[in-house]
C-alpha cells in the first residue's frame, strides 16, 4: 500500500507531498515540493541493500523524519540575474 501526507504552506508558496510505500518496496519514501511556478524538488530514499521491510523500518523512520523537517521548512529563493 501507499500512504501520502500533503503539505500546504501559502504564505512561502510551498506544496508538497511526501509517499510512504509499504511492503518490501525498492524506495519506502519519496516527496516532492513546488511553488507550481517555477520551482520544483523530488526526493527518494534507495538504501543498497535487499528489500526487506522489517529491517529497515528504523532507517525508514529516520529518513521520514527528515523528509517532513525539510518540507516543513524548505524557502524557495529567486534565482540570481548573474550573466
């Protein structure tokens, strides 16, 4: 199965959804981010090793802690006009 948790934050323009794929899944995490301009991030967690869910549950649930810190306080920041 597939979980997701939206995020919303429209005062800095970022929208986001972070996945959460159950079983022995090749990526157990995934998320994206945009300001549906001009911005865009996409992130995925592979861990080089077999599959197995149980095992990996607590690298799981590290990296899942991250994902949601980073798009709950990711700023996007304008380009610079530099030649």
């Amino acid at each position: 199965g597939m979980s997701q948790m939206v995020y919303l934050n429209d005062s800095l323009k970022v929208y986001g959804v972070l996945f959460r794929i159950g079983g022995n899944a090749a990526s157990g995490l995934q998320f994206y981010a945009t300001d549906s301009v001009s911005h865009f991030v996409r992130g995925a967690l592979y861990v080089y090793a077999h599959p197995n869910a149980d095992s990996l549950s607590p690298v799981h649930a590290f990296f899942e802690d991250e994902f949601k810190r980073y798009l709950e306080t990711i700023e996007w920041r304008e380009a610079s006009s530099r030649p």
